[in-house]
C-alpha cells in the first residue's frame, strides 16, 4: 500500500496515520507498534484501556474534519493472537467516532504490503 491512495483524503484535510503491524505476535508488540506510529503522548500506558483513552482523547484522537488510522498487515497478528486480536478490533471500533471534537475512522487494509 502506497500513500496515493489516500492523497485525497489528506486533500481534504484529513490526518492521515498508518500503521503496520507486521512482525508484530504478541500484545506488547502490538502496543509499541501502535505508540510509535500514531505518536501517542507519553503518558500511553501500553494497555486496552489506555489505547482507548489515548484514541478518544479530542488532543489527539479525532479530528477535524477528521483523521484516518489504516492498519496494514494485521493478518498474522490476528491469527497468532485471536483474542488479543478481539481486544484491539474493541478498542478500535469503540474508538472510530463522529463527535463534537472531530472524526476518527479505522481502516484495515486487507492487501498485502504497503
């Protein structure tokens, strides 16, 4: 997956967070990975309540008009971690919000590479 694909999104305004999770097998993979490419704020602290609050946090979960979260290569994290995979799908889908602070969407790309 390439950034032209959401050239136009960003054209609109929207921020625009990518997130690979290959290689990543366990929980604290998962949560570094996820810290270091959304640029959480320090005080993350690397667990399912915490992302949660870090992504529904209007400094700096939504935006507006809104920022998009893309989740690459996801697939082997799910299968080796199905239940943590569960955890996260939660946290990411109770976090994918229109509000008064702006929008987060969530996309899984379910392509290969970038």
């Amino acid at each position: 997956m390439t950034a032209q694909p959401f050239d136009s999104v960003r054209a609109a305004g929207w921020l625009v967070d990518l997130v690979d999770l290959d290689g990543v097998d366990d929980k604290a993979a998962f949560m570094d990975r996820v810290a270091t490419a959304l640029r959480l704020p320090d005080w993350f602290g690397r667990n399912w309540d915490a992302l949660a609050d870090c992504l529904g946090d209007p400094d700096w979960g939504p935006a507006r008009p809104g920022r998009l979260v893309v989740v690459t290569r996801w697939q082997e994290y799910a299968v080796l971690r199905p239940e943590e995979w569960a955890l996260a799908l939660d946290v990411l889908g109770g976090a994918a919000v229109a509000g008064p602070h702006g929008t987060l969407a969530v996309h899984l790309a379910l392509g290969g590479s970038h």
